[in-house]
C-alpha cells in the first residue's frame, strides 16, 4: 500500500494546515468519484500468505532494514518518505499480533485472516497526540475501507465542519480504479475531543 495522496494542499511553509486547494491527482474526489470511508487510527499492517507486516516509513534519508518490502519503487520526491513492510515479529509486534487474533477469532470465525491491509487499534496503538485514540478495551483488527460513509462531504468547508462534528481521525476515498485519498481532522487542526463513542 503505497503512502496516499492528501486531498488538500498543505502550508508546509506556515501552520501545516490544508488549505483550499486541491491536491493535483485527487481532483476525483471533488467531482464525486470513489467511496468515503472512515479512517481509523492505529498501526497499518498487511497479511499476506499468512505472514503478517507492519508498515514502516524509511524517512528521508533513512536506510531501510534488510527486509523491508517496499509499497513504491521509490521514495516520495516532496517528502522523501518511501513506504513500506516490515515482518510484524518480536515482542515490539506483540499489539499487533493481538489484533490479529482478535480479528481470526471475530472477524474471520477462527480462520485465517484474508490478504490485505487493515489497521489495528487498541489502548496501546495510538499517535502522537495520545495512546487509545480509538477509546478500545482491547486490540482489534480493522479491514481498511470497511466503514463507508455515503454522506460524507467532499468540499473544503463542509469537510472542516464534518470532521469537527464527527469524532473520528479521517477519511479516506476510494476510487474502483484503486487510487484512494485521505484527509485527516488533524489536517485542519482539529483536535479528537475524546467521549465513549465516535
């Protein structure tokens, strides 16, 4: 899975913020294209012939491990980060691996898990601005793209105002071609403010 393209054009000289402008590539989304689905915030992985991955971004500059797999030939031209995999093992992975055996035992009725990508959450995965963003018990799996949202906005304003109102940590559009974008509440400077449910 290879890094997706914002929706807007960030102010990486200012704030940081997205502004009202389209990212060039995902001007799709602003013409109706593709399905909006809730971005859940956690630890991407991959499942794969059975072998489970988690993401790593070898950051400007940054060698990645030896078996890293990439998600593009190449890193990002603007941000130099080049997206990737890495095996899920080692007791740094132990998160993940719980998420993925609460998703066999729920999700897949104790069979294996399909391929594919999905994120794991969980009182131990979180992100910078805090761990348990997702306000989980337990470690669980999530399929990406798994929860649409049909009335989702697709213009800047209305955007601001859906993030502000649903507390969630994005969204991300996918397009039958494959091509997804995403958008972030953060990316307006929005904070979660945390309740029981989102």
């Amino acid at each position: 899975m290879k890094k997706i393209v914002s929706l807007f054009q960030r102010n990486y000289d200012g704030d940081r913020q997205v502004r009202d402008e389209v990212v060039p590539g995902a001007e799709w989304v602003a013409a109706g294209e593709g399905m909006a689905t809730r971005k859940w915030d956690g630890m991407a992985v991959m499942v794969a012939n059975g072998a489970i991955f988690k993401r790593y971004d070898a950051k400007a500059g940054r060698t990645p491990p030896a078996d890293f797999m990439p998600a593009q030939p190449a890193a990002d031209e603007a941000t130099g980060h080049w997206p990737g995999w890495v095996p899920a093992v080692g007791p740094d992975s132990a998160r993940i691996i719980e998420g993925v055996e609460w998703g066999v035992r729920t999700l897949f009725g104790g069979g294996p898990v399909p391929d594919g990508t999905y994120e794991v959450c969980g009182p131990k995965i979180g992100t910078r601005h805090g761990a348990n963003p997702e306000r989980l018990t337990e470690h669980i799996l999530v399929p990406h793209g798994k929860d649409p949202l049909p009335e989702c906005p697709r213009t800047f304003n209305a955007l601001r105002e859906y993030l502000t109102v649903h507390v969630i940590e994005g969204i991300v559009w996918h397009h039958p071609d494959g091509r997804m974008a995403k958008i972030k509440a953060s990316d307006f400077g929005i904070k979660r403010v945390q309740s029981s449910t989102t």
